[in-house]
C-alpha cells in the first residue's frame, strides 16, 4: 500500500539559506500535518492543513510557511535557516481531519551547518 | 523497502486488564526502535529500544526488542482510562553512522473502557 512519501530524505544546509521540504500524503487522504523532532526531544507539531486550508497551528516559527496544493501534497517553506533547525521534519497524514490515524512518512532529516 | 508493522491496530479492553502491542519490522539499515503515545497533536516518547532482551520500564510500561526476530512489544499492566491513545512503533534508520530517518507503523489504537 501507498504510504506517505517525503522529499528529500536528507538535507544539508548553510545558515541563513532557504530549505523546501515536500510531502505526498496517501493518496485520498486530505489532510497533512508536519512535525519538528529535534535531537532526543518529542515530535512538536507545527502546522496542519485541510482540504487546501490551514487547520490547526503550532509552533511553527515565522520564518516558516506552508501550503497544501490541489494534489493534496504539502511544501513547508524555511527561510534563514539556523543551527537550531537542524532536526528530523516529519509529515503525516489522514482521512479524517483528526489526530488519530495519522501516517506518517519517514521524515527529512534537515542538517544546517 | 522498508517496513514496520504493528498489531493489532485496534483494541478495546478494560481497566485492570494488561495489554501487549506488537510491532514488527524488515528495514535495511537498524538503528534503534521508538514507542510512541500519540493522544493529543504530537507523539510523545516513551522508550528507545537498540539491544535485545534489554527490557525497559516505565511505571506500568515496559518494553523489550527481538533483534533476531526482528520485532518488540510494548506491555501495560494494569490498564488505566488515561492509557487510551494510539501507540506507535517506529524504527530509526541508520545513517552512515549517524540518526537516519524514521519508519513509523500505522500504531494500535488502544481504548480502555471503565
């Protein structure tokens, strides 16, 4: 079966510059949340969209910014990236517009050097 | 390609009793196994799992990795309302040496009924 598809699976970055991350949810599935995990910390929400719509906001900084397109895929947006975000950026997905039964795919591990 | 597997995906059972989640996996590159408590937006950790037989506790919580046959379960005793959630399983890949990615399960849906 079709899981949630990321890309890249690895990123390096410098300071300052820009990152795009992209995710593919399963297909019918309408919503997309991403997560932030930093090194040994719990995955913290940052955005999710539904039906092309923002649904819910969490800590996402305001250097960041995402969408949902058409196709349902989601890009999240970095700009003047820091050592800080250096972290794995997961993104799942649902049917249901719920927390629950969320998949999720295998992360992008982002590394700003 | 890459697999985690858990079972069952969902389960109903009553406080007092004790539950066993199952979770299995085929990956290329082990690093270490993850459960996850997913009841609010964000999961939030509860074990890391990297050498066999090691069982890992937390209160009524335990844990312990197969890497032979490649699979661990997470047990609760004494099963309370409040561990109503969806458990996830995820497997850490390797990444020359250093943290890859992740591979989650689709998680059990534990429901604890009074």
């Amino acid at each position: 079966a079709a899981g949630v598809i990321q890309s890249p699976r690895h990123l390096i970055k410098e300071k300052r510059e820009t990152a795009t991350l992209k995710c593919y949810p399963i297909p019918r599935h309408d919503t997309v949340y991403w997560y932030q995990q930093g090194p040994g910390q719990d995955p913290q929400f940052l955005i999710s969209f539904y039906e092309k719509m923002q649904s819910d906001k969490g800590s996402i900084p305001d250097r960041f910014s995402a969408q949902q397109f058409s196709d349902y895929h989601s890009e999240l947006n970095m700009s003047s990236l820091e050592l800080g975000d250096s972290a794995l950026y997961f993104c799942a997905s649902s049917s249901t517009g719920g927390y629950y039964e969320q998949y999720f795919g295998p992360g992008t591990r982002l590394t700003v050097t | 390609e890459d697999k985690v597997v858990q079972s069952p995906l969902s389960l109903v059972v009553h406080e007092g009793d004790t539950v066993t989640l199952n979770c299995s996996y085929e990956v290329t590159n082990f690093r270490s196994l993850l459960w996850y408590k997913q009841e609010k937006k964000a999961p939030t950790f509860l074990f890391m799992l990297t050498s066999s037989g090691i069982e890992k506790k937390s209160g009524r919580l335990s844990s312990i990795l197969d890497k032979k046959e490649l699979f661990s379960i997470l047990n609760i005793t004494a099963t309370q309302t409040g561990d109503s959630a969806v458990y996830l399983c995820a497997v850490e890949l390797n990444y020359g040496g250093s943290q890859g990615n992740l591979i989650f399960g689709k998680g059990t849906k534990l429901s604890v009924k009074p």
